[in-house]
C-alpha cells in the first residue's frame, strides 16, 4: 500500500502535499501581487455590479468542489509538470494582450489563466486532471458578457415584435425601439437578459458537472440554460408591453419591476431544474475520478530544490508582462492635444439648437463639439474626441463609449463612408445619422477591430499614443429625408481628417 494511500485512509495530508501547496501558495501571492489592481478591480466588479454579484459565489463553489475531490486527490502525489508554465505563459500574454487593447475582461481572463498555469505547473498534470473542473469553472470568475448586451438587445426586440404580432397587437420596431397604441417602449441594457443569462450559464455548468454524467445530457442541458432564459426574456418584454397596452405604461414598470426581479427568472430556473430532475444520472457517492487510472503506480515525490527553482520561474514569467508594458510605456510620447475646431470653407459655425447632441467619451482629454451650416441651409454637428494616451477608464473603445451619447441610442448602421462607419441613432423620435472616424497610432479608419489592432500594436511595440475620433451628425428631415447627402459634403470639405485629430490649423 502506498504512503498517499495511507495517508488518505487516515486523513493525514502528505508531507509532498505539503510541500507543493506550500510552493503553490507563494507563486499565487505573488501572482496576486504583482497584479494586485486587476485583482481589486475584479473583486470590485463582483460586488458592485448586479451583473455580476453570484461570481461572489464562484470562489467559494471551487473550494467547496476541491474539498469534494479530496479523498481521491490525497491518493495522488503531486510533482512538477514543466508544460504547465506554457499556461502560465498563455495568462501572461492574454493580460498583456488586454492591457495594450486596454480590454479589462483579457487582463482579468489572464490573471486568472495564470493562476491556473501556476496549479497545473505546481501539482501536476495527475492532480490537474483531478482538479478539471474546478480548474475550469474558475473562468467564471472572470466578469465577462457585458458585450453581448446589444446582441440580446436586438434578439429580445425581436422576439417580443414576434409575439406582438402573433397577439394580433399592432406595433413598430425600429432597432430596440418598439412603438404601439400604448406608447414608445425601449428595450435598454438593463432589460437585455444579460445579466440572468450570465448568471443561469454559471449555474448550468455546475448542475451539468454535478448531477450528469454523460458528456450528451450534459449539453443538452448546457444549451437548454441557454435558449431558455433568451426566450423567456423576449417572452417577459412582449408580456410587459402587453400589460401597459391592457393597464396602462405607469402600471407596466411596476408589474416588469416586481416580475422581472423576484418571480418571472426564479421560475425559468424552477422549469429547467425540474425538467432534467428525471435524467440526473450520476449517483451521489460516486466518486470523482478514479485516482488509480489517472497516476498508476508509485510515484516519487520531487526533490525541494526542483520544486522552487520551477515555482520561481512561474512567478518570473508572470512577471515579463508587466516590465514589458513598462518600459514600452517609458519610451513612448504622450504630449497634450491641441484642438482647434476648423473653418470649413462652404459652412459657417452657429449656435447649436433643437435637441442636444454629443458622443459620448468618457475620459478624453479634448472634446468638442461645433455647429456648422451652409448656403443652403443643411445643418450638421462635427464633434472631436482626443486621447493623448489611452489607458483603463480612459479608451476610445469601450462600453459605452461612440456616437450614441447621453439621450441617444443606436438603432441600426448605416452605409459606410470611405474610412469610416454610419449609424443611425435616436431620442425621443428624433432621428439622426453619424458618420465616425478613428484616428490611432498611423492609421484613421472606420474599422473599430482595425483600430483596436493598431492601438495594441503602438501600446506592445512603441509609436505615437495619440488617439482620436471624428463624427460628423446631422438629424433626419421631418420629411424622412435622409441627412447623409449634407454629411458626405461637409466630410469632403473637411479635407484630410487625421491633420484635424492631430488638431493642425487649416
């Protein structure tokens, strides 16, 4: 009989398990530490955000599942795997990744896939295996879905307008907005299903791993915790229109508020459970993993000095990103934007009126935005957002940020100009059409990817820092008319856009 199986039956943990946890314990703290403020920020999203309040949970749910595995883990001796730090690596190049695009979700992926690469590097891949899906249901932890907020936008819209239909009730749907006899309905972020979506996703991946064994009923019921709560909550936004077209909009609120929040989802959850209760197949005291299988045979335990010498590689690897951006940062030029707003020749700047306009970006060091008529008397608004350098909480590209500013909302795109992307946008009725341009590093471009890319590439490989926008709005005629005639003429005579982000005097 084996020292590990010996000391399983007692309860005692082996020194080697001793040693290894030890070794894990000072890599993670030192993982923590250097990247103590994506960690903070991490935790602050958990508790701050509703979206995300049930990751508050997930820590506790994986030490909960390794305690489950510790019988069969304690017959396991745990040894250095050296392919683990190629993990390790992936986190390290994932959250420099992140931090060049500033994408928080890659930094906050990356800090946790090297935590992982530190597990499998240090327990090795016998453990690892043990450890699967706990391993993987750490990805949780990771605040992410918010960018699928427009998608289920749309599919929500959608699917209410189907039942609208269906329900013999007449009603318009432009983008998120659907318009019927009892008023103008909106489908806003907050009512999108995201953040149930997320949350029933999480659970779904737990029930599947504890209650099934076959990999088949597991994705089925996978895809049913997905389908469903994206039905139920077009089903919940066509019964809230429905209500405030039979009781009234004021009546509506509270009934989508109470409904929404404390009964509709807690019974989608009910029905899916209860659904699958009959085809739960795995038996409560089966065991986990067959340790046996998995680590046959004796096993040596590793030498102190391997054990060290590869946790210290670990931590040095975690570390290349951080000096990397460091000295990438210390070498580049961050001067202060100049902004000027130009005279465009055909056009003549006037007072703005009528229902405000602006984009929205949080952060930027300059924005302006100006009125512009010609001899016509075509209108158009010509806003201009500068970056000296972007950095967290001050991006081009985020949540949030564009043409659809305080009021506004986008409806659907439009035709793109040469360079550049068209949107339509809305408030109160009052349509309006955006042409935008980016300006980063090199290049100005419409491509939101393409100029994601060429900021990660100033931001990994050194370049200018500066970074700005360019939008050119006009409202649609209350004929209907389209405005894109006046904004293709006001670009043209703009002339060179990128020496306006560089704000040139003309």
């Amino acid at each position: 009989m084996s020292t590990a199986f010996t000391a399983a039956a007692s309860g005692a943990v082996p020194s080697a398990w001793l040693r290894h946890l030890a070794a894990l314990a000072a890599v993670a703290a030192a993982i923590l530490l250097l990247f103590a403020r994506d960690a903070a920020d991490m935790v602050g999203i958990w508790w701050n955000s509703s979206t995300y309040n049930h990751c508050l949970l997930i820590g506790p749910l994986i030490a909960w599942l390794v305690w489950q595995r510790r019988p069969e883990l304690l017959r396991l001796t745990p040894q250095v795997w050296l392919p683990g730090l190629v993990l390790v690596a992936l986190g390290a190049s994932a959250w420099l990744l992140g931090h060049a695009a500033s994408v928080g979700v890659a930094r906050h992926a990356g800090l946790v896939i090297m935590l992982e690469g530190a597990v499998v590097t240090l327990l090795g891949k016998a453990v690892s295996r043990g450890l699967l899906f706990p391993l993987a249901y750490a990805l949780f932890l990771v605040p992410f879905g918010d960018e699928a907020v427009p998608a289920m936008q749309t599919v929500t819209a959608e699917i209410a307008m189907a039942l609208l239909d269906a329900a013999g009730m007449p009603a318009h749907l432009e983008g998120v907005f659907i318009t019927t006899a009892a008023g103008y309905f909106e489908v806003a972020e907050a009512c999108a299903g995201v953040k149930f979506l997320i949350a029933m996703v999480a659970l779904g991946a737990l029930v599947a791993n504890l209650c099934f064994r076959w990999w088949q009923r597991r994705a089925l019921f996978m895809a049913a915790a997905i389908v469903v709560p994206v039905l139920a909550n077009g089903v919940r936004a066509f019964a809230t229109i429905y209500v405030a077209d039979s009781a009234g909009i004021a009546f509506a609120a509270g009934f989508d508020h109470v409904v929404y929040g404390g009964i509709f989802f807690a019974i989608v959850i009910a029905l899916i459970l209860g659904a699958a209760w009959p085809f739960f197949d795995r038996n409560v005291s089966e065991p986990w993993f067959d340790p046996e299988r998995i680590q046959p045979g004796p096993v040596a335990a590793d030498p102190p000095a391997r054990l060290w010498r590869t946790a210290g590689v670990a931590a040095a690897i975690a570390c290349a990103p951080l000096l990397w951006g460091s000295a990438v940062a210390a070498s580049g030029t961050h001067q202060a934007p100049r902004l000027a707003m130009p005279e465009v020749p055909g056009w003549t700047r006037i007072p703005a009126t009528g229902r405000p306009w602006q984009p929205t970006f949080a952060g930027a060091d300059r924005l302006e935005v100006a009125r512009y008529r010609d001899h016509e008397g075509r209108e158009v608004d010509l806003a201009v957002a500068v970056f000296a350098r972007q950095e967290e909480g001050r991006e081009l590209f985020g949540f949030g940020q564009g043409a659809a500013g305080p009021g506004w909302a986008w409806t659907a795109d439009a035709p793109a100009p040469p360079n550049g992307r068209a949107e339509r946008i809305v408030s109160h009725g009052e349509v309006r059409e955006v042409a935008s341009f980016y300006a980063v590093g090199n290049i100005l471009t419409g491509d939101m990817l393409g100029a994601k890319l060429e900021m990660m590439k100033v931001r990994l490989l050194g370049g200018p820092q500066r970074a700005a926008a360019i939008l050119v709005s006009a409202p649609e005629a209350a004929t209907g008319a389209s405005p894109r005639p006046a904004i293709d003429r006001f670009i043209a005579a703009l002339g060179p856009l990128d020496r306006l982000a560089d704000g040139t005097p003309r």
